[in-house]
C-alpha cells in the first residue's frame, strides 16, 4: 500500500544542493512506497531557494534552469492548497502554533491528507509531532 507523504521544500532542497540528507531524500522520492504531494506554494519556495542560491554563488544561473527542470518532472503531486476555504484554518493553526503561515500549510495539509510529513524544518517537525502527525525521518 502506498503511504502519502507531504514534503515541504526542506525536503527537496539535497536533492539539488550537496549537503547532509541526499541520500535520505533520494530514497525517498525513487521509493514506490510513497506517494509525494506538496501545496502549490513548494513551486514558489524551492524557486527562491535557487534564487538565493544564486546570489550566494552556491550555483550558477544555468544550474538553477536545470534544477527547475528537474523539480518540473519530479514524482511529485503538487495540490492546489489552500483554497480560499482552508485560509483561516491555515491561519488559526499558524497562530495557535507559532508556526509561519508557510510551514502551517504544510502542516494543515498533511492533517487533512491523513499524511506523513517530509521537512527538515525542527520547528515544523515539533509541532507535527505534537498534533500526532507521525514524521518521516529523514
């Protein structure tokens, strides 16, 4: 049976960038075991992260289109989330957790899939697991 697994941008960024994690993010997105999804704002974030990789000279501006292109075909289900009805729920949560709105996305979408959840972020995993929301190690 496949499991459902959100992944927030922390998630992805190995991939792309040689850094601790590579492998764990590697496996997980080649593994049949899961299926990948993520809001429509991950596309918006990885995006600045190539950007400020950019202006860090971390890599060049051709390496950021390749990157781009591979994000494109990722085995990755990218949802149109928040709709306008999940805004104040997003918000409620990212007040009563002292989350940003951002990483409450990715928190409140991971509930209402019945998900795992796929970040690096120690914050978001904190609260994930606080709200019984079992978080992959990654």
């Amino acid at each position: 049976m496949t499991k459902t697994i959100v992944v927030d941008t922390s998630a992805l960024v190995p991939l792309f960038f040689q850094e601790g994690g590579t492998a764990s993010a590697e496996a997980l997105f080649s593994s049949a075991e899961y299926h990948c999804i993520a809001p429509d704002f991950l596309r918006i974030e990885f995006s600045n992260v190539l950007t400020t990789g950019i202006r860090r000279k971390r890599i060049t501006p051709s390496e950021a289109s390749r990157h781009l292109k591979d994000f494109r075909e990722m085995a990755l289900e990218v949802r149109p989330f928040p709709t306008p009805r999940d805004l104040q729920h997003v918000l409620d949560v990212a007040t009563r957790t002292k989350l940003s709105f951002y990483d409450a996305l990715y928190l409140v979408l991971t509930l209402q899939e019945g998900a795992l959840l796929a970040t690096w972020d120690k914050k978001l995993r904190a609260q994930a697991k606080k709200e019984g929301v079992e978080v992959l190690s990654l």
